[in-house]
C-alpha cells in the first residue's frame, strides 16, 4: 500500500508565515522576560552594597538605577510590542490552517469524499478567506496567494485506507507523540522548579538568622527575596505545572482518537471522525490559549 502523510512543506504558504510569526513571538517575549527579571535582582543585589566615588556619588546606587532603568525599558517595549499577541495568534492561525488542510486532504468533514473536487476546493477556498479576514492583520501578513498544494490534492485523490495511514501517523500519532514528550518536559521541569525556589527559600532563612545574629552585614536576605520572586515569576509565566497535566489529557484523548480511527472504512463516517478528531486537538489549544490570556 501507497503511504502518504503531509509534513510543514506540504501545508499552504500561509501556515509557515503563521508560524514562523509565532514562534519569533515566544523567543521575543520569552527573551524579554528574562531580561527585565535578571535586571530585578541585579538592582536589588547592588542595592546592598555601596561604592562611595568622591564626597557625591555611591557607583551601586547607580547601578541600581540603570538596573531600574532597564527594567523600565524592557517592561515598555513588551507592553508596546507586545510579542506575546504575535505567539498566540500566529499560534492560532497556524493551527488553523493546518487543521483545514488535514480536514481537505483526507476528505473530512466539511470536506467529504462525497463532494467534487472542483467543490471541494473551492469550499476549501472559501474557509481560508474566512480565516485571513478575522486573523489580526498587524501580526500576520500574507505574503502569497493561498493554494492547495499538490500533496494535499495527491492524498485527497488516495484510496480511504491510504487516507487513513496518512492520517494517523502524519495527524494523530505526530500530536500524540507532541503531546506525550511536551507533557513529560514540563512535568519534570515542574519539579526541578519547585525543589529550586524551595532551595531558595531554605537558603533565605538561613541568610536571615545570620543576618539577626550579626554575622552578616549585608543584606543578603534581600537578595535571596529577589532571586526567589523572579524564580516565581519566571515559574508563573512558563505554566510547567498545568502544562504538564492538560497535554496529558490531550495525548490520553488521542489515543482513544487513534483506537477509534484506525478501523473506520465507511467515508460517511470517517469523514464525520477526522472532523470529531480535529475538533478534540483545537479545543486543546483553545485551552491553551485561554491559559495565557489570550481571546
């Protein structure tokens, strides 16, 4: 038998402009996050010392000012550029795109088998235009015309059980597989944060009692409060926790997806279960969205 499955290249232009968008999104967003949270403890870490220039100037003072200052910067050019819109609609549209040309390419519902091609492509035609006119147009450009590509019209033209192999490894088991090793890393990163900020938070009471008992001059347990609320913040924004548990369901709603597919031979029905399926792996995302914040 014939094996046939989309990759990246094989879905239209617009799906990699999307998500080329949104990954430049996160890497932003992501980068000036660290940035403003690093310039947070520098300030408080220099504010405990004090490098007398002249009978005027303390040098750490300063420096505790341009740390603020940098802060400031960083904070305004997120809240201006906002990367994190560029992520999560780029995301969005990206996905989108995909799941039309999954839905098309082996005549899914609202695309089945039992349409004419001519039809067909023309309904396929007519959803992308919908989704171009409601994506943001500061965040996504579309930089070429949008068109069936050939692998997607190949696979379309395959036999049911072609469509179906293609389907499940290309689709299903590609997510599952997604969804298993991203569940996995978060878990775990979950973890080694949380053994992390609670070595902090153990290394602060020490710093405190030494600091109590004049054994320290410096205030060291203020740096320690630094260093643990960026480590709490950074842990906020990165969601490891409820990450790791909502693509665990996802990839346990998959397999059962996968079982329930894998046996179809009736078009009617397959058409109306790749849809089902589609439906499961966007309303995962939309969860994801509606996690960040995201309309």
């Amino acid at each position: 038998m014939i094996s046939l499955t989309l990759q990246d290249e094989d879905f239209p232009e617009l799906f990699r402009v999307a998500d080329a968008t949104s990954l430049n999104g996160q890497r932003l967003y992501l980068l000036g996050t660290r940035i403003r949270l690093s310039f947070a403890v520098l300030a408080a870490t220099l504010a405990v010392f004090s490098f007398q220039v002249g009978d005027k100037w303390d040098v750490a003072g300063l420096g505790v000012a341009l740390a603020f200052l940098a802060t400031l910067l960083v904070e305004i050019w997120l809240l201006v550029s906002r990367p994190e819109r560029d992520w999560y609609d780029g995301r969005a549209f990206a996905e989108s795109i995909k799941t039309l040309a999954w839905r098309y390419s082996v005549a899914a519902t609202p695309f089945p088998n039992s349409e004419p091609s001519s039809l067909a492509d023309q309904h396929f035609a007519a959803e992308i235009r919908k989704l171009v006119t409601e994506a943001p147009s500061d965040s996504i450009v579309v930089v070429s015309p949008v068109h069936i590509t050939n692998k997607m019209s190949e696979l379309r033209r395959a036999a049911l059980e072609i469509r179906r192999e293609a389907y499940l490894k290309g689709r299903i088991e590609n997510q599952l597989k997604w969804y298993s090793d991203k569940s996995r890393f978060n878990v775990r990163m979950a973890r080694r944060w949380r053994v992390a900020l609670i070595a902090i938070e153990g290394l602060g009471i020490i710093l405190a009692i030494l600091k109590a008992g004049q054994t320290i001059s410096i205030d060291a347990p203020g740096i320690a409060a630094a260093v643990l609320g960026a480590g709490s913040a950074w842990f906020a924004v990165r969601q490891y926790e409820s990450l790791g548990r909502a693509y665990a369901f996802a990839a346990n709603d998959l397999s059962t997806v996968y079982a329930r597919l894998q046996h179809i031979i009736d078009e009617n029905i397959w058409a109306q279960e790749v849809a089902d399926a589609e439906e499961a792996i966007s309303r995962e995302h939309t969860m994801w969205r509606a996690s960040r914040g995201a309309s």
